[in-house]
C-alpha cells in the first residue's frame, strides 16, 4: 500500500514538472517568436513621442509620430504600456519597428524587454522537463496519472469556454482590442507625460518611485547574497566533479525537517568508501512527497579526504550544477531589477527637462 502511495506521488510530482515545463516552453517560446517576428518584418523608423494613451486599468502606452521613406507622417501608439510615464516625456527621439500589418503599432527598437521575459520563461522550462525526465522513472503510474490529469483539464476547460452564441467576431475581437482601422489613435485621447505627472498620477507614482528606490539597496543585498551561495556551491560542485570520486550507496532511511504540513524529507544514505569505510550522510535536497525511500540505490560522489562531510549524491553533471546555476541565474534577474529600479528613478539632470521643453516646443 505504502509503495502504491509512493508511486502515486511521485507521478503526480512527474506529471506537475512536464506540465509546468510546457507552460514555461510554450508561453517563453511564443514570446521569443512574436519578438523575433517583429525584428525580421517590422519597419524601421526613428519617431518623436508626442505624449501616451491610457490603456486603462491606469497604464500608459506611448504615442510616437515618424515618418516613412514615402515622406508621409502617422502617429502609432506602443504595443506595450506601464503605469509609468517616465521615459515617455514629450519629444524624447526613438528607433521605432513599426508593425508590416498594422501602421498604428510600434514598438522601441532598441527594448529588448521581451527577450529577456522568453528568456526567464525558457530556462525554468528547460529546467522542469530535464528534472522531470531524469529525478523520477516513468512508470504505468505516470501514465495513469497524466491521464486523470488531461480528464480533469478537459472537463474544467470546458466549464469555461464561451457559449458559442456569446463569443465575439472576429471584427468585434478586433475592435474591442484596438485593432486594424479600429486602432486609428485620436488625437484627443493624447496627454503629454509631464502633465500626468504634475497631476495626482504622478504625485503618486512619484511616492511609489521614492519607495521603490529604498528597496533597491535591498535587492542588491538579496543578489549579493545569492551570489556568494551560488559561487560557494559552484566551487564546491567543481571539486567534488574534478577529485571526486564515486561509490555506490543505499537510503537508509528519510528525515524529516520543517514544520507539521511544509516538512522536507531528505534521505540519509550510506555507502563505502575506498578504504572500505562505511559512512553516513545527509542529502543536501529535501522534498515533498520524499524523492527516495529506504533501499534505493543511489550513486554518491565524495572527496576522500572528508567523506562525511563533502559527499553528495550523484544525479549527473546538469541536476549537480542545478542549484547553483539557479542560484545564479536568480542573483543576475535580481542585479538586472536593481539597475532598472535605479535607472528609471534617478533625477532628472535640468539639462535633460530643457532639452525635452525645447523638443516639445518645436
């Protein structure tokens, strides 16, 4: 019985990971190919913002105005929008990839903001599916087990979709989302960023910029740290990979550390050494559900020297560099959130606010 809640478990865990996987793969791979397909086929043009839509919900999208090589003038309005509306000041100058399909669609050519967001999707996903295909055998369970799962997403996917009488056209769809003739920007509904932010808006984003200031220090802090972690668990993976050597050892038994509901079980395992020593230690990776039971064989990779202490148990090179990779990969996102923080709230320099009044005016 124990062994068919085991199994169970570790499927349903199995099962958790491909999906999460796809979600990442699939969400992180549309991102990266939307943003490849505009720098292959947008247009280029260098365009003057001339003030932001709101988008509602109180986000910003910038309005810029260029010119194509047929000497005409439109106005297109961001693809993206922010609550904020710095850097959106009127009469800043912009590389522009305007859309093939659409005029009044563009976005900054030099952003590179979506390829970072495919990015953070596609590692994770990368990530899931390899510890999913190599943490966990793939049994009849984990068949059975996908199987409830693709039943219960049909049966929940089909509560939710639209009563075929209720779904919008597609030139309804297109409209509501400011789409094709529909996107046409009014020049009514622009505002100039300064005046947004003279106003309570920006009186508000000011505050909120003020704090998002002070947790920059914070941030960095937080990156540091991992930083060090990942660099003390990097050394120390390079070591046991270089002069390690490796033997093979056995679950003994599983321990129990955390708090009653979010406990972790790590296995305790023995093997021997060389010199034909028998030696216990604790793995370094807990979960929950556990990932081994008593009596499983595992490989253990030690240094001589302190078997105790340095040893590990062998999941192969890529699970082995997992954690401090993330580890890193985390430190770099949260150093990237710092100089974005510090970068969008600095001062203002009184030669940048003459130099946008005298764009504007002109």
């Amino acid at each position: 019985m124990f062994d068919l809640f085991f199994e169970s478990m570790h499927a349903y865990n199995q099962i958790g990971l491909f999906i999460g996987a796809l979600v990442c793969l699939g969400l992180g791979g549309l991102i990266l190919g939307n943003s490849l397909y505009w720098r292959l086929h947008a247009l280029r043009a260098s365009g003057t913002i001339i003030g932001v839509v709101s988008r509602g919900g109180g986000t910003y999208s910038a309005v810029y105005r260029y010119s194509l090589p047929d000497g005409q003038t439109h106005l297109a309005k961001s693809n993206s929008g922010s609550s904020s509306v710095r850097g959106k000041e009127t009469g800043r100058v912009v590389p522009l990839m305007i859309s093939a399909h659409n005029p009044t669609e563009a976005q900054e050519a030099n952003s590179h903001l979506f390829d970072l967001i495919g990015l953070v999707l596609i590692v994770p996903g990368v990530w899931l599916g390899y510890t999913a295909l190599t943490a966990y055998p793939i049994t009849p369970m984990t068949w059975i087990m996908a199987g409830a799962l693709l039943i219960y997403l049909a049966e929940r996917g089909h509560r939710i979709l639209i009563p075929k009488g209720q779904r919008l056209s597609i030139e309804e769809w297109r409209n509501q989302h400011g789409l094709g003739d529909a996107g046409a920007i009014d020049v009514k509904d622009i505002k100039r960023a300064e005046d947004i932010l003279s106003s309570e808006v920006g009186e508000a984003e000011q505050r909120q910029l003020q704090s998002s200031r002070k947790a920059a220090p914070l941030v960095g802090v937080f990156a540091l740290i991992l930083i060090c972690a990942g660099i003390f668990q990097s050394m120390r993976i390079a070591k046991l990979e270089a002069m390690g050597l490796r033997a093979q050892g056995e679950v003994v038994r599983l321990k129990e550390e955390g708090s009653s509901g979010h406990a972790s079980y790590y296995a305790i395992v023995r093997y021997r050494t060389n010199d034909n020593e028998s030696v216990e230690f604790k793995d370094d990776v807990g979960s929950n559900p556990p990932g081994h039971r008593p009596g499983d064989r595992v490989t253990v990779l030690y240094l001589a020297d302190n078997p105790r202490k340095e040893a590990i148990v062998d999941r192969g090179i890529w699970w082995n560099w997992g954690i401090p990779g993330i580890l890193i990969l985390v430190a770099a996102f949260l150093l990237w959130l710092m100089v974005a923080i510090l970068r969008t709230t600095r001062p203002e320099k009184p030669s940048d606010l003459l130099a946008r009044k005298s764009g504007a005016e002109a």
